[in-house]
C-alpha cells in the first residue's frame, strides 16, 4: 500500500478513474443478473443503463486520461 502514497506516483488516481469508469456499470449489472429471474424487464432497463453508463464514462473519463 506504501506505493501508492508515494510523491509523484499516479497509480493510486488512475485507479481511482478506472473505478468511477467501470465500478457502477459492474455493480448494474450484477444487480440486473439477479433481478433477470424475477423481472426481466426491470433488469433490461439495468442492462441498458450499465452500457450507457460505460459509454458516457468512457469517453469523459477516457478525454481526461488521454488528456485532450
């Protein structure tokens, strides 16, 4: 853990981005997966809102990371 305190070290916030890019369309996800089996509608809106969600954080959060 000592490596991501470390001055001039950018690990810790490129994990930080990757997470806000992906954590949230995970966790849609696996909340639309167990809620396939009882309403396959509410989970398809999940579905759709998770791809949507990784499209949008892809290209903001991908801008920043490229540094357009």
């Amino acid at each position: 853990m000592n490596f991501l305190l470390e001055i001039g070290n950018l690990d810790g916030l490129v994990l930080l981005i990757l997470a806000i890019m992906f954590g949230p369309a995970i966790l849609l996800t696996i909340i639309g997966l167990a809620v396939l089996k009882k309403n396959k509608k509410a989970a398809k809106v999940l579905f759709i809102i998770a791809a949507v969600y990784v499209t949008i954080s892809l290209g903001i959060c991908g801008a920043l990371i490229a540094g357009v």
